[in-house]
C-alpha cells in the first residue's frame, strides 16, 4: 500500500516565462533579473489527477518530516496530519472552484479551516509535493501561486498589501522554503530554490537559490547551491544581518579607540623639542 501511495510522480511541464524586476538587496547591490512566473501558467493542478497530486503530498511529508518514520508513518501521516489534511482538502475544494460553483468552495475552505487552523482560498494554485509543517496559522490568500515541492512552516502569511484586484499575492517558484512565523506579500516572486528565513517580511522580488532574513526582507546569501531537505530544514545556521552590522560597528569603534590610544602614548611635537638637549653658547 505504502508503495503505491508513494508511487514516482510525473515531472511537470514548464512553460517559458518572463522577466521580472531587479531586486534591491537593501546595501546598494542589484540583482539580475529573475525570471518570474506567468500567473496562468505557474501551476495548474487542476490539469493533473487528483490521486497524483494527493500521492505528491504524502511523499512530501514523508521526505521533510524526521518525526514521519516507522511502518505507520503513512497512517500517522493521513490520520494526524493537520497539514496534510488541509492540502487534501484543499485539492478538492480547488476542482470545485474551477467548476463555478459558489459558496460551497468557501464552505468547505472554512470547514478546513475550523478543523486544521490552516486557511487555504480554494481559488489558490498549489503545485504537488506541498508541505505544511504544524501548519497552525497559515493563510494562503485567493491568487498565491505555489510551485512543485514547497514547504511551509506555521504562521506563514502569502497575503496581500491593500486592496488590489488581479493578482495579488505572492508566487512561489519551485522547492521554496518559508520558515515559521514570515510574511511575504504582495504581488511578488520568490524564486526557485529560495529560503525564507523565520519571521521574515518579504515585500520585493527574491531571485532563485538565495536566502531572505529580516523585517523588510534582505538577501544575506545568494548562490547556485540547490537547497537539500537537511539544509531546508536548519532554521538555526541562518546569516543574521543586523548582529553582522553591530559586530562591524563594534570593529570600526575598537578601531578608533585603538589608534586614539595610539596618538595619546606618542609624544607630541613640543614634547619631542623639550626633551631635545639644549646646544651650549659658544664663548
């Protein structure tokens, strides 16, 4: 049973995509271009069977969760999962959003809701492998786009910034990570591979293979290294850019003190002329 739950999942078709703003790091340093998702053509579940996603999903909590082990970690998984349970449920209420039947997507979102604490508008396209960890507090608004294999952790917000119409909340390209606790809105893009670091407040662009810290957002480390499920789960390791600019400060003032100290235990001018002997008159 295990193996046909957790049975290989068909790669997903991509489709040539955009370009997208430069993102401003924040320190005077611009990044390329990212290439941005089309939002109709990011992710569409609902052109995949529904077994196929669901299967996705369990693999998923599988592959990123420790706790998930053992010969009943599938069982404890479709039982007990809130996470899992909201993706699941979610799938459904999408396919019956996409038919045009009102209210009854609504109605099922906040049966969901009740049940599991997580809120997912049925109007939001999810990707396979997706992965709520705890999942307590986690809102996913109506046009957020989710690519294949992301994972979130609780109170995670993909929310909007006012009173927009269109799209309007984020787009989260494939295997992102959103630690617990960060907030990315507006219409925007994290790129593939991208981490976002817990607490975090994402309002601009996220090129792929970076990591985001801090409230706003800023990119402390950019790089081609893919993110492995050991690495995407270190919520500990993460670069700190305020504590890296007081210790800069804290270096730049010892600095000062050191060569005003200096200065001080040099003789000055007049101290060199007076200890000088004194050349005797000729008589």
């Amino acid at each position: 049973m295990g193996g046909a739950i957790c049975g290989s999942i068909s790669a997903s078709r991509r489709s040539p995509l955009p370009a997208a703003k430069a993102f401003d790091t924040g320190r005077g340093q611009v990044l390329p271009d990212l290439p941005a998702y089309e939002s109709g053509n990011a992710a569409m579940p609902h052109r995949r069977p529904l077994l196929e996603l669901i299967r996705s999903d369990l693999r998923a909590a599988i592959e990123n969760d420790p706790a998930a082990r053992g010969p009943w970690a599938i069982a404890e998984i479709i039982l007990t999962y809130p996470g899992f349970h909201a993706i699941t449920l979610h799938r459904l209420t999408y396919r019956i959003h996409r038919l045009g039947i009102p209210i009854l997507p609504r109605l099922l979102a906040h049966l969901a809701r009740w049940l599991t604490g997580i809120e997912i508008h049925p109007a939001a396209r999810i990707g396979g492998g997706f992965f709520i960890d705890h999942g307590m507090g986690v809102v996913i608004g109506e046009t957020a786009v989710i690519g294949e294999n992301c994972t979130l952790f609780h109170q995670v917000t993909l929310g909007g910034t006012g009173k927009e119409t269109g799209k309007r909340h984020p787009t989260l390209r494939d295997n992102v990570v959103v630690g617990a606790g960060a907030k990315i809105l507006g219409n925007i893009t994290i790129g593939e591979g991208s981490y976002v670091g817990s607490n975090s407040v994402v309002l601009a662009d996220v090129p792929g293979n970076c990591t985001v810290v801090g409230i706003p957002g800023r990119i402390v480390r950019c790089g081609g290294e893919k993110l492995t499920p050991a690495k995407a789960l270190d919520h500990i390791h993460l670069p700190d850019p305020v504590r890296d600019r007081f210790l800069e400060l804290e270096k730049r003032l010892q600095d000062l003190e050191d060569e005003q100290a200096g200065r001080e235990k040099s003789p000055t001018v007049r101290e060199k002329q007076s200890a000088a002997p004194v050349p005797r008159a000729r008589t």
